[in-house]
C-alpha cells in the first residue's frame, strides 16, 4: 500500500528535481497521511553533517510552522557547533525544540541506548524520523526508539545513490535496482522486518539554506543568470 506522507514537503523543497524523492514507501496495516496534532511528538534522529546536514534544522522548523502544537525533539549526534545549520541550533531552541547531544558515533558510541540518553529516554515519540542511519547497527537502534515509542509512524531518509545503474535514459523510478550492499538499503531492510510502519525517501541532491555541500551553485548560477545549463547525454531525458 503506498503511504504519502506530508513531510515529504521538506524534502521536496530543497531536492535535485531531476530525481526529486525516490520514495519507496509501504505500510504493512493502513495509509497514513503524517498530520501531526497538537501535543504529538516528533524526534528526529540527526547525522553530524554531509549533503543530509540541514535536513534536522530545516525539518523543525517546517514542522513547527504547520503543527504549532508539535513537540519537536532532535537527538544529534555529536558534532562540531562552528558550522551550519549546527551554529543556528539556538533559533531553533528559541521555536521550542528540544535539542539532545549525544555520541552515537565514534569510540564511545558503543554502550549508547535509548535507555541511556538523558533527555530522550523514558520518553515516547508519535513519530520517528531517522535522518542519520547509514548501517544495520544504527537502524537496530532507531528501531528500538520507535518500537519501545509504539510510534505511529518511521521516517528514513535514505538515499538515491543505491541504484545500481542507469538503464537508459533518466529518470529512475522506484522499482529500478538497487546495491543490497548499499548502506542505506541494508537500513532500510531492518525497518522492512520492523513490523513498524514506515516511509522511506530517496533524495539524490540537496540544497537550500545552510547546507554544508555547494555541489549546484554551478547550476544554479547559470539558472538564475538565464545561462544555457549542460545536462549529461543528449538531454532527452528531461
């Protein structure tokens, strides 16, 4: 059954819209739009940088904008607060969101729980929102957040970069083969064996305020000055 999912707005906004969300999106009991009502929780559980570092921050605030009644929690792995959006934390501290720091990787990461987390654990969270996982050991532990949460809903942010070739001419489309030992794709094979229901996006670029990569102001620039923009291959594809 295929789950469209509001929160997929963020993405959308700051994705690469030659392959915009590569969503592979199933629920094992019923659709479930993500509107999130007044006094629901949200955790986002947020990487410590790369082409995904803006999405916690971006998230939030958008969350908080169409459901002023959500209680928003991000749960971030330990990361260096000199750079953005990390150095912007304070505005969203200053919306309500409640901002856990935690080592979830690294040497000391390895005893860390959900049990062992001041300021998330013996909590529950209507919905989960991974934006950090890379391996199975990570999705082992996000999972255990929503399953211990009874969560409604489990959002990956996965990653488009698991297909295995370009059959042809873009785009590709969800069912197009993917690597199984693409990190990602491994991440999401635990959350299919979950028996939790879940949502999973694919981005491939992401862009917008405060993110860290500067792989498209090349494009952009040229976008904005009304330049030609070269495309790979004949160009056909769009």
């Amino acid at each position: 059954m295929m789950l469209f999912v509001i929160i997929a707005f963020a993405m959308i906004f700051h994705c690469n819209s030659l392959l915009l969300s590569k969503v592979n999106s199933y629920s094992r009991l019923r659709s479930i739009n993500m509107i999130v009502k007044s006094g629901e929780s949200v955790l986002i559980v947020q990487n410590k940088g790369g082409g995904h570092g803006s999405i916690g921050y971006q998230l939030s605030k958008t969350l908080l904008s169409q459901y002023p009644g959500a209680k928003v929690s991000i749960l971030q792995d330990k990361c260096s607060y000199s750079k953005e959006p990390f150095s912007s934390y304070n505005e969203l501290e200053s919306l309500g969101v409640s901002i856990v720091v935690s080592e979830l990787t690294g040497s000391n990461s390895g005893s860390t729980t959900f049990s062992s987390i001041e300021g998330i654990k013996g909590k529950s969270y209507d919905y989960v929102i991974d934006n950090w996982s890379k391996d199975e050991k990570n999705a082992t532990f996000v999972a255990d957040i929503a399953k211990n949460s009874a969560t409604k809903q489990l959002i990956f942010i996965s990653s488009a970069g698991m297909y295995s070739g370009i059959p042809g001419l873009q785009p590709l489309v969800e069912t197009d083969s993917v690597k199984s030992s693409n990190g990602p794709r491994k991440v999401e094979t635990v959350y299919e064996k979950a028996g939790i229901p879940f949502t999973f996006l694919r981005p491939q670029y992401i862009y917008g305020n405060k993110i860290s990569k500067r792989y498209l102001d090349f494009f952009i620039g040229r976008i904005v000055r009304k330049l030609p923009v070269p495309v790979p291959l004949s160009g056909d594809q769009l």
